[in-house]
C-alpha cells in the first residue's frame, strides 16, 4: 500500500519546532486526531506504542536524516499515516545527526503484511535526495503533497 495514497495534505505538518522525539510523535499523533483519524483512546495507545517499539530499536535511517516511527494497534481499522519536515531537524537520533523527515505509521494489529509493505514503501520513496530536498523546501502542506505525489507517479 503506498503512503502517499493514504496522505492528506491536513496530515502533513510543516516546520513544527518539535525539538525530540517524544514531542515529534505527540504532535503528528496530535495532527491525525484533529483531522478524525485517530479518537483520543487510540492516540494515547499510539503514543506508547510507538515509543515502546522505538526503544527496541531506531526507526531511523540515519545516513539520509529520515525516522519512520510506527507502530500496530487494537482499535484501529485502516493504516494512517503522517508526515513531519524540517530543515532544522526534529530531533536528534543519536548526537549531532538531526532527523528531518519524519513519517508516523499507525496500522491495524491484524494488517501486518500492509504494515510492512508501508514502511518499505516509505524507506525506498525517501531514499531520493531529491525528493528530500523538494519536501525540505515546500512552503505550504500542500506544495509536499503534490511533490510526493509527482514523485511516486515516476516509481515503479
């Protein structure tokens, strides 16, 4: 399933001034909730969720400045998906190395296989050092979307 099929432009956030982590996955769980995706139950459990899977294990790919949080959940019924960027970076996966791109997935417990295949579809559409820069520059939500979306129509 692609990710940009299941990105709105309402789901994209834009120069946040999140400065960690934690406060990264809050605001993007935050962003899905007002948008009607996520109720308040399933946001909280989201947000422990992600974190719990986190410290398992880094999310993000360092060498290209991208974190891919995510996590499966009880409650849900369709895979939701946002999208946080900032030059400056987000947070700092490990010192002196800023994430700048950060896309939460959300997938139903049962969805395994379309979880899966989400995340790889994130990690090869984000490997473009081109694309990263379009999106690092976009001015508005909906100059990202439409970047990521002509983007992805030239994949395979």
């Amino acid at each position: 399933m692609p990710f940009v099929s299941q990105l709105r432009a309402a789901q994209i956030v834009i120069a946040p001034g999140w400065h960690d982590f934690g406060a990264t996955v809050d605001g993007l769980i935050a962003r899905l909730a007002e948008g009607g995706l996520l109720t308040s139950e399933i946001g909280s459990d989201a947000g422990r969720a992600v974190r719990a899977r986190e410290a398992e294990a880094s999310t993000a790919m360092l060498e290209i400045g991208v974190g891919v949080p995510h996590a499966r959940l009880a409650g849900l019924e369709t895979p939701v998906v946002a999208l946080a960027l900032a030059t400056e970076g987000l947070y700092e996966a490990v010192p002196t190395v800023p994430i700048r791109i950060v896309a939460l997935v959300l997938s139903p417990i049962a969805a395994i296989e379309d979880h899966l295949r989400m995340l790889a579809d994130i990690a090869t559409t984000l490997r473009s050092s081109e694309l990263r820069t379009l999106l690092l520059r976009a001015r508005d939500e909906a100059t990202a979307l439409e970047a990521l979306r002509r983007f992805t129509r030239g994949m395979p």
